[in-house]
C-alpha cells in the first residue's frame, strides 16, 4: 500500500469532530468545529499555493540569468574581432 500524500492534521480532526458534535446534537459547537476546519484547510491550500509559486520564480529567475550570461558571451564573441568565415 502507498502512501499518496494523505495527511491527516489538525483542520480533518477539526471535521471529523463537527460532524460527531453535530450527530451528538451540539449543533452550534459542531458549525464552530466544522467552520474552524475548513478555515485551517483553506490557510494550508493558500501556503502551498505560495511556495509553489516562489519555487517557480526562483527557477524562472535562474532560467533568466543564464540566458543573460549567454547572451553576453555570444556579444563578447562578436565584438572580439574573431573573424567566423576563416572556420567555414
């Protein structure tokens, strides 16, 4: 059996709890559980969302600078006076 990444944390034990709150009859402490949990869910999607999206910049950053670094040592080359046709 693998694992696909299920955690289980505080917001599903904060779910769970509303709804057994809830079946128990304690329906304004069950709606407060539940409210608080989809809350926590809802802070964890958006922090994932963020560093998922600071990863790409850093890769897009250094795609970037290597791109740079080529263009200048293509123009470096250019302007050396290398004459290109005495290879051909």
């Amino acid at each position: 059996m693998s694992n696909v990444g299920v955690k289980i944390q505080l917001p599903e034990v904060l779910c769970a709890s509303s709804c057994a709150l809830l079946i128990a009859g304690l329906t304004w402490q069950g709606w407060i559980f539940l409210g608080l949990g989809l809350f926590g869910a809802l802070l964890r999607t958006s922090l994932a969302l963020q560093e998922q999206k600071l990863a790409k910049e850093k890769v897009e950053s250094g795609a970037n600078i290597l791109a740079e670094a080529g263009r200048e040592l293509v123009d470096a080359l250019k302007n050396s006076g290398i004459d290109s046709s005495r290879f051909n």
